[in-house]
C-alpha cells in the first residue's frame, strides 16, 4: 500500500475487477504537488507512448490538486489525463464543480486501467470501492445518467460521467460532471468509452487533513472575501466568462473560420444577451466566489431547453463567430447537445466551420452531406453536430476533428485546419495577442490558451508580473511580431499554469486573484504549508511546474513531437485584408529559437540531458 502521509490513489483494473491502493508520501507532493504531474510520471513509468489510445494498455487518470476540496477559493478541479485518440500524444483535460472535492476528501486519484467485458460505473464510498453493472445507464445522456444514478445511490452522490459519444469512442468525447462542467478537450471521453467504463460517483464522510487547520482557514476565508468584493467578481457573475463583445474590441476573436476582421452578429451573442433572455440563476463551482457559472433555459420554441448550462466565451465564438451563427438561442442548444452528448464543445464547432469552409469551396457536397451547410445556418449545424456526436453519416468522418476529417477528405481542404498538433485552436487570435501564438505552438496537449498566461501578458490584465519578474526590460505592448522577448515571459507562464493545475485550482485564482490580492503568492505557498507543513519557496514551486511541463514534453517527443510540430497553421498566421490585423502577419521563428533556449532544449525541441538532471527527471531521457 505504501506511505499514506499525504493521501492515497486508487489503480483500478477494470478487466480483473481489482483495486489497489497506492500511498502518497512527501517526495510525491515535493516533486509534484498533484494532479497532473502525478499522470504524466504513471503514464511515463507505463511507457504509454508505445501504445494506441483506444487500447487496453492506455490508461486512464483522474487527479486531484494538492488544495482541491480544501477550503481555499475555487478549488474544486481534478485533471483526467491519458494518450489522446484525438491528437496521439499527451492528453488532458481539468473540469470545476463538485466532483473533485468529493473525491478528494477519500482519495487523490484514480487510475482506471485495462477494459470491463461489459459496461460498469464505479462507486466509492469512503474506503469501500465497488465496479457495478451499468447495462441500465449505457446509452444514457449525461443529465440522464446523472439522474439515475442519483435516484440509486442518494443525492449526496457526485458523479462524472460520459454520454453515448464517448461510448462510441468518437474522439471529441468529453467527460462530464455535476451542472455540465467538462474535461472538454483531446477526448478523453472516448478513453473512459473504450473501457466500457460508463460513470463514476463518489461520496465522502470523511474530512481533509491539515497541519494546521485554523491558520490555513484564515487565509482562505480573507483571500475568498477579497475575491467575492472585486470587481471582477461582477462581471463574472453577471455575464460568465462571455465577454465576446469586448474581445472583439481587441481583434481577438475569430470569425468564419479565422478569415473575417469583424462581423456584426457579435453583439447578438454576448453575455450581456444571455442575461438579459435566458439566465435562470448562477451556479458556482465548489467554494467559487466568482460564480461565473450559470443555469440557463428557453422556455418554447425549436430550441426548448431546461435547466442547461450558459454557454462561454470558447463555446459561444466557436458555435457562433466561427460558424456566422448570430442566434443565441441556437448557441445554447448547440451547447446543451455537447453537454448531454459528452462531446468537446472548440473542436466540434471548429471542426464544423471547417465543413462550413470545404461545403464552401465546393470540397464537400449536398450528397455527402445529406444537406446544405451554408454559413449561418444554424440548423445544418444542428444536424451536423448530431450525426458528429452519433457517429453516424458524414458525423464517422467529422467526428475525428478536423485534422484526421482533412486527411480522409483531401481535396486541398488542408488550407482550411486551425489545429496544432492535431488539437483545433481556441477562440483567441494570436495575430492580435502575439505571445499567444508561441503558446499555442509550444502546448504540451495541442493548441491551448489555458496552458499558459500569454493573453493576460499580453493585455496587461495580470498581477504576478512583479513575483515572477516578467517583462521588466521592454513594455510587453510595445513589443513587435516575433520578438524574442516574449520566449521566456510565455515559458515562465507555462510553468505557471502546471502549478495552477498541480494545485487543482481554478484559472481565474491566478489570473483574476493575482490582480486582487498583492501578495498571492505568498499565500499560496504558506496554504501549502499549512495543509503538508511542507515549507517551499516561490522558485521551488515554479521549479515544480516545469518539471511537470518537461516531462510532458518528452512524453510528446516519444510520441513523435519536435520542432516540425511547433508551427502555427497558416489560418492563423495570415494577415486579414481590413481592420487591426491588417499586414499583421504572424511568425514565431525568432521566439521559438529563443524560447528553446530557455527551456534548455536542443534544436529540435528536445530537453537535453542537462536540463532533464536539474530538474531531477533525466531517468526519463
């Protein structure tokens, strides 16, 4: 069993029915602190590199954070990591709610390994673990399962779960829980479906260890108070994360499938119109002060929906200025189809006005698709994404994402993909936001704006500017396309983001809290050792979160990944013929030489041996 000074993780064999209990001791939390450094080290020590996703010999992880179901504001996120069948190389996904400080309070982690012969959920209540039949519950939407489940066990239950996409492995599937939050992106829904692994629900008598509980109590209450009163706090609650209307302002935000400098249905789509037509209440993640989660409906009507959850910022750009659809009600039941289906909401509406842009040129047909797909339609859209979650029809092909749907249509529609390293990119535009193209090109699961603070770098809206040193020679605005400088502000922010994840708490702590409260850090690190009594210091604790990157990192190299894959797609490269990204050409040649540098990577984008020896992982060369 092992030392369980700090908590336990539970190896599950699905195929043996067996479970087994692995000890976490104080060189784990030093070296990691949780969550996802744990699965990378498993999956590495696995040698899953060598394996197909789908397989028996993929594993599945669940993790916790080190302060997730804590007491500590918006710490509620477990992470769900494995070989994505998405892109075929590290995959990852982290989702809010309540599902991961209940299972926090019993155990660490899962690893769900092997594949039942016939479909089951797991149960955990406190120390007792049971595989159960879910014949009953397979083929069952997410509300549905959650629902069923919930009448068998008791309410107290928290569940995550995937709907019938991630039973039918298609490689966008999610993973849902609690009010629809998600572990949306490199599908590892269809993982948990390849393992005929249909839910899990958990629930927990038992409480979280501290070393010292008042004093850890103390700083979390003052920290969530700061929270709650900011003005931050506001907007978020009022408007969510959809502040589209504003990010349209800077250039940010992508329409018809990146080729469009601005369009007007913008203001049809914002925050500020879901508030006023369809908000129902808020529904804050655990001990959320910020509450930008919300429960919506539309009450009549072709898009008739109850108790859903509001659209964001990515879902609404991706279903709406991506696809030119400016009905918000239509975007809410686009939404709720993800949700109910367990499928990743960027790469479907992606992955659609891919098939927009090919129906478009011609690339695609009537006949294929059984039906137009003009720009705007929001009902073909509504098709489309069904036959994608069903797996059935021209949905077989789309339903793998762009870059595989390209690679089995051909017909030049390659010129049309905005994926990185297989992983369609998010709804913020690096022409306008420069560092942010680095980043997507440098992220370990593919494009992603959330492994990494670029965009808050970029726009200034960050407080942990002066406790990490960045960007003290130059004004990161005043900064040309490609400067070299903004290679070590992006890297550091991507170790950043590892500790956010490791820590298993919510993105807007640091990027929001570090603006509101001066001296986060400092409270991080004392909440560390309030909870472990383990004292470390600011540069350890960003030592941690490269360790996790570059191991990351090589996992990717054994899986393929070098500098040929660290590239932007010419989509979002491209200047666009009017508007603020005008000649605005993006290249990242110089920051990428610089950024391998600072990483201590060789040229084609490997950590040499010595770099691997500091951080104390070059077992893994």
């Amino acid at each position: 069993m092992g030392n369980q000074q700090f908590g336990k993780i539970l190896k599950v064999d699905l195929r043996k029915r067996s479970f087994h209990e692995i000890g976490i001791d104080k060189n784990v939390v030093q070296k990691y602190l949780g969550g996802p450094g744990f699965a990378i080290e498993y999956l590495m020590e696995s040698k899953v590199f060598e394996y197909d996703p789908l397989s028996e010999h993929n594993p599945l992880i669940f993790m916790t954070g080190l302060l997730t179901g804590t007491s500590f504001p918006c710490s509620g996120f477990y992470s769900v990591s494995g070989r994505s069948p998405l892109t075929n190389i590290y995959g990852e996904g982290l989702s809010g709610g309540f599902f991961g400080a209940e299972l926090r309070k019993t155990i660490n982690g899962i690893i769900i390994e092997d594949k039942a012969d016939s479909p089951v959920y797991l149960k955990i209540e406190d120390d007792h673990y049971e595989l159960i039949d879910a014949s009953d519950i397979w083929g069952l939407k997410t509300d549905k399962t959650m629902q069923n489940l919930r009448s068998k066990l008791g309410k107290q239950y928290k569940i995550t779960t995937i709907g019938p996409s991630g039973e039918k492995m298609v490689p966008l599937a999610s993973i849902i829980n609690d009010h629809f939050r998600a572990v949306g992106r490199t599908g590892m829904g269809a993982i948990m479906g390849s393992k005929n692994l249909k839910a899990i629900a958990v629930k927990s008598s038992k409480k979280i260890n501290y070393h010292d509980e008042k004093k850890f109590n103390e700083i979390s209450k003052a920290i969530f108070l700061l929270f709650k009163n900011s003005a931050m706090a506001d907007v978020l609650r009022n408007f969510g994360t959809n502040n589209i209307d504003y990010f349209e302002r800077l250039a940010d935000v992508p329409h018809k499938n990146w080729t469009l400098h601005k369009w007007k249905g913008v203001n049809d789509i914002s925050g500020s119109i879901v508030l006023e037509k369809l908000h129902v209440r808020n529904r804050p993640c655990y001990l959320c002060p910020f509450s930008c989660g919300r429960e919506i409906e539309i009450k009549e009507g072709p898009y008739k929906i109850s108790n859903a959850a509001c659209s964001e910022y990515e879902t609404t750009a991706a279903f709406g200025s991506m696809c030119l659809i400016s009905d918000v009600e239509a975007i809410a039941y686009l939404n709720h189809i993800c949700n109910t289906m367990g499928v990743d909401t960027i790469s479907a509406g992606c992955t659609i006005a891919f098939a927009m842009d090919c129906y478009e040129k011609g690339i695609l047909t009537q006949d294929e698709l059984g039906f137009p797909l003009d720009w705007g339609d929001a009902d073909a859209a509504i098709k489309l994404l069904n036959l994608m979650c069903k797996n059935e029809g021209i949905g077989k092909i789309l339903g793998k994402g762009s870059k595989r749907a390209s690679e089995q249509i051909g017909k030049g529609s390659r010129e049309f993909l905005t994926t990185i390293k297989g992983l369609e990119a998010p709804m913020h535009d690096p022409r306008a936001i420069y560092p942010l193209g680095l980043q997507y090109a440098t992220s370990n699961r593919g494009a992603c704006h959330l492994r990494g603070f670029a965009n808050d770098l970029y726009s200034g809206f960050t407080g942990f500017n002066d406790a990490l040193k960045i960007s003290k020679e130059k004004s990161i605005r005043e900064r040309t396309i490609d400067n070299p400088e903004f290679a070590r502000d992006v890297a550091i922010s991507q170790n950043l983001s590892e500790i956010n994840n490791a820590l298993g708490i919510c993105r807007q702590t640091i990027s929001s809290g570090s603006q509101i409260v001066e001296n986060l850090f400092n409270l991080i690190l004392d909440e560390i050792y309030y909870l472990t009594e383990i004292r470390i210091s600011l540069a350890e604790l960003m030592k941690i979160g490269e360790r996790i990157f570059n191991l990351k990192r090589i996992f990717n190299n054994k899986c393929g990944v070098s500098r040929k894959d660290d590239i932007l797609p010419p989509r979002l490269k491209f200047s666009l013929e009017k508007g603020r990204l005008k000649d605005k050409f993006l290249t990242i040649d110089l920051m990428l030489e610089e950024y391998y540098k600072f990483r201590g990577w060789n040229k084609e984008g490997v950590p040499s041996k010595q770099k691997l020896a500091d951080l104390k992982i070059d077992h893994y060369s």
